[in-house]
C-alpha cells in the first residue's frame, strides 16, 4: 500500500465519522429544533415539567393582571387551548391582551409556565408566522383587518412611531 492510498483511507474514515457524529447530533436535536410550542401542542404532548421552550399564542382578552413587585399573571391562547404564565419584570410596551406574543422559560409542576423573557409584536400588522401558521390550521385566522391597509396611498408613505401614516409628503431629494 502506497502512502498516498494511505493518506486517502485516513481522510476518507474522518470524513466518515464527521458525517455520523453530525447525523447522529442532528437526529437527536430534531424534536427539540422548535420555535416555539402552541398552548394545544403544551397540553397534547404533556411537556414534562422544568423543560425549558418558548411559548407563543395570543394574549388572552380580560386575562392580565398587575400584582405587586413587577408580578404579572397572564393566560395564552391558541382558541383551542390555554396555558396560564407568570411573569417577572417589564412588559414590552406594545405588549395588551389580544394580541401575539413569544414567551420565553419553564413549564411548573402544576401546569403553569413561569416566562423569563416575553417578546411582543412590533406593529399592528406583526404576529409570529408560527402563531399565523396554527391559527390559520384551526380555520381561526382572519385576513386583512389592519389600517394600514385600507390607507391606499397614505400607506405607502412615511409612517409614525404608532404606524400611522404621517399628514406630510415625503422629502425628495
């Protein structure tokens, strides 16, 4: 046996071994590789737990209560189910009941997830495409519904802070 053949059988069984550690590290990651977990696919799957995963659905209307110390208790929806979640800290601003949100932290014993981080949408038009995505598969999904929308032209435009479009034109330069 030459030493170039040699060079190539130990390059080739490398190469081998590179590609199983890396199927076997994408295999058993496939079922944790998720965005986030609906309120149905949390009570479906029976999360076990302390498992640490993101939580996405809709702020459920009339659920959100203040307590003291920057404690907030607040359901998520997906219309199908609910999960209840505690929360420590600052809320995002644009953060209000009906509307979608990602939270971030651990499943309790007693079926309530204890969120470290919430994310909120950006504008009015904004919800989470895996939120989209399981509403639209309950047939709960609504088209359209935004104003900026119905603007016409005036969407086009510059817009404020809130996503109102602004009375002004535009600077051309």
């Amino acid at each position: 046996m030459t030493r170039k053949s040699r060079r190539l059988i130990l390059i080739a069984a490398c190469g081998a071994v590179l590609a199983l550690a890396l199927g076997l590290i994408l295999s058993a990651m496939s079922g944790s590789i998720v965005f986030f977990r609906s309120p149905t696919e949390v009570t479906a799957q029976g999360v076990a737990p302390g498992t640490r995963f993101r939580l996405g659905g809709l702020v459920k209307e009339g659920s959100l209560q203040r307590g003291t110390d920057q404690n907030i208790n607040f359901t998520v929806t997906d219309t199908n189910a609910t999960v209840q979640v505690q929360y420590r800290g600052l809320l995002p601003d644009l953060f209000r009941e009906g509307q979608g949100i990602v939270a971030e932290g651990r499943l309790e014993p007693g079926g309530i997830f204890r969120a470290d981080t919430v994310l909120a949408k950006h504008d009015e038009s904004y919800m989470p495409r895996e939120v989209a995505d399981a509403l639209k598969a309950q047939g709960r999904w609504q088209e359209g519904g935004s104003k900026g929308a119905s603007a016409g032209k005036a969407a086009e435009g510059v817009r404020t802070a809130d996503g109102e479009p602004t009375l002004g034109r535009r600077s051309e330069r």
